[in-house]
C-alpha cells in the first residue's frame, strides 16, 4: 500500500513497527482484562488520556513558537527548551499523588548516593 501510493522503502518499516506496537498493545490489554481483571475504563483514563494531554500541549505550545518565530537557530532553541519544559511540566501536573511521591523519593535517593 505504501508503494502503491509512491513512498520510499523506509516507510515499510515505519508501518510495520506502529502496527505490531498497536497490535501488541491490544493483545497486552486484553490479556491484563483477562488475567488480572484489568478494567479498560481504568486504563484509558489513567495512562492514554494522560498521554494524550501531554501530547497535544506540547505539540501547540511548539506549533505556537514556530508560527511566531521566523526559522532561525533562536527557534530551535527556543522550541526545544520550551518543549521540554511543557513535556515536563505536563507530566507533573498529570502524576497521582502516588506517582509524586515515588518520583521524588527516587529522586532524593539519588541526590544522597552521590
């Protein structure tokens, strides 16, 4: 399909990892409903939509900052830190409470091992 629409050999492989990393999530799913009684309600709501908030931000905060900018090393810059700074921003503001205090004591952890 991807031949036929005129695109390189390399997109071959770029289809075949997104669908066996879309059909290995769906099998891992099902299996974890099945076996551990995983709820798909639980799952979506505490890891996809998460993602998929954390995704959106960044990729319009980075569109913004590309429309403002003209194409520039400033802009690259600019958007890479400030992506970042929403990636991590973003990520913090979706962690539960436990995920906090987890991250933070890991981080502690390592701050005296050093």
């Amino acid at each position: 399909l991807s031949f036929y629409f005129k695109g390189s050999p390399y997109w071959l492989y770029i289809w075949w990892i997104i669908c066996w990393g879309i059909l290995n999530s769906f099998v891992s799913l099902y299996y974890a409903n099945k076996i551990c009684g995983l709820k798909y309600k639980d799952y979506f709501t505490i890891t996809v939509f998460p993602i998929i908030v954390i995704s959106l931000v960044t990729i319009i905060v980075c569109w913004a900052i590309n429309v403002m900018f003209i194409s520039s090393f400033i802009r690259l810059i600019v958007t890479f830190t400030i992506s970042i700074i929403v990636f991590l921003l973003m990520g913090y503001l979706t962690m539960s409470k436990m995920e906090k205090q987890t991250f933070f004591a890991f981080i502690i952890d390592i701050i005296k091992n050093k």
